[in-house]
C-alpha cells in the first residue's frame, strides 16, 4: 500500500513535467513560425498560401502535443491478437452469419442450333484487288470491276 502514493506521485511529477516541456515546445515553434512568416514575406510570396503552410505545420506538429496519444486509444489501435484468448461477440456472431448455400442442380441444356440465315456484313472484299469496301458498293473504286454476291 505504500508504493501506491509514491506511484501517484510520480505520475503527477512526470505529468507536470511533460506539461512545462509541451508548453515550452509550443512557444518556441510559435517563434520559429513567425520567423518562417517574415522570411516568406520576404520572398514576396502570397500571404495566403504562407498562411495555409503555416496553418499545415502548426497541425502536424503541435495537434498532437496538444491531444497527445493516449495509451488506451494506441492499445486499441495496434492491440496484439491472442489466439488463446475466447472469441469475440462480433466474432460468434460472424460465424453465426455464414452459412453453406443449398447446392442447385444444374438445369438441363437445349441442344442449340447454329443453322439460321445471318445477315449480310457491312464490309467486304474485291475478289480480284482484294481491297475492303462497303457492302452498298457495286463496282471497285481501285480496279474498276463490277463486285458479286
């Protein structure tokens, strides 16, 4: 029972700690986006993608120190599987969902005949030039002779 105030302690202590870190952390980033801000100025780039940089490095760096990670959330977010562990609810109740599908039979084919009249293509070829033309064409625009059915 006497190691449990000391561990409170020092939680308190390390929380402090990290408090006073994170808080100096934040104002010199702050220093440093403003120096960033004048030096673009200076470039003479447009003061509004300096600010949509500045607003990008200031999510990326100081969102998280503010938020911070909990260990619960990391512990739920990459949790170790442990396959001696019991099953899930979620888990039962997706194997309770699958089931097998009733085998059908296959239905019987029709013999299928293949002897109908097609219709007439849209292209063809002379039979002397060999050339391709269109079906509507009656004499050869290369050689000159009539074409055939």
């Amino acid at each position: 029972m006497e190691n449990q105030p000391n561990n409170s302690n020092r939680k308190k202590s390390r929380s402090k700690k990290s408090i006073i870190f994170r808080i100096i952390f934040i104002i010199l980033y702050t220093i440093l986006l403003f120096y960033l801000y004048s030096i673009f100025l200076d470039l003479g780039m447009n003061p509004l993608i300096i600010l949509l940089i500045l607003i990008f490095l200031i999510l990326i760096v100081i969102g998280p120190l503010i938020t911070g990670i909990s260990k619960d959330l990391y512990r739920r977010l990459f949790q170790k599987v442990d396959k001696s562990k019991k099953k899930s609810d979620y888990q039962m109740y997706k194997e309770e969902l699958k089931y097998e599908r009733p085998v059908i039979p296959d239905k019987p084919r029709h013999n299928i005949s293949l002897d109908f009249k097609y219709k007439k293509s849209i292209i063809r070829k002379c039979r002397y030039c060999g050339i391709i033309i269109p079906n509507f064409v009656k004499k050869c625009p290369n050689c000159g002779k009539p074409i055939l059915d």
